[in-house]
C-alpha cells in the first residue's frame, strides 16, 4: 500500500513543485518589471533547471520502460 501511495504521489508532488517554481519565477519577473525579454530570459535561464529534471525522467522511463 505505502509503495503504491509513493509511486503516484512522488510525480504529483514533483508537479506541482513545478508549477510553483514557474510561478514564483512570474513574480520575480512581475515585481523586477523585467518587461517582456527580462521575463522570457528569467524564465528560459531559471526554468533550464526544471527542464533539465523533466527531460531526464522522461529519458529514465523510456529507456526502463522499452529496455533500451
């Protein structure tokens, strides 16, 4: 039971860790009055890490999920 409650929560909580890092980043670039390059360069430079993450577990499932 404890193992499947960890297997779906973890994604979810990760998610919307996510999510909240995008918004925290909209609000920086809200309150700096960054503008419209300021925010598109915050959110490309502080979200690579976020990305980077994402890109890694999709790579993880699809090379434990196919065998590759």
């Amino acid at each position: 039971m404890q193992q499947a409650f960890e297997t779906w929560i973890t994604p979810v909580m990760v998610g919307g860790l996510i999510v909240f890092m995008c918004f925290i980043i909209w609000d920086l670039a809200k309150k700096s009055n960054a503008g419209k390059f300021g925010t598109i360069m915050l959110f490309i430079v502080l979200g690579a890490g976020m990305l980077g993450y994402i890109i890694k577990v999709v790579l993880t499932w699809l090379i434990e999920g196919r065998g590759l």
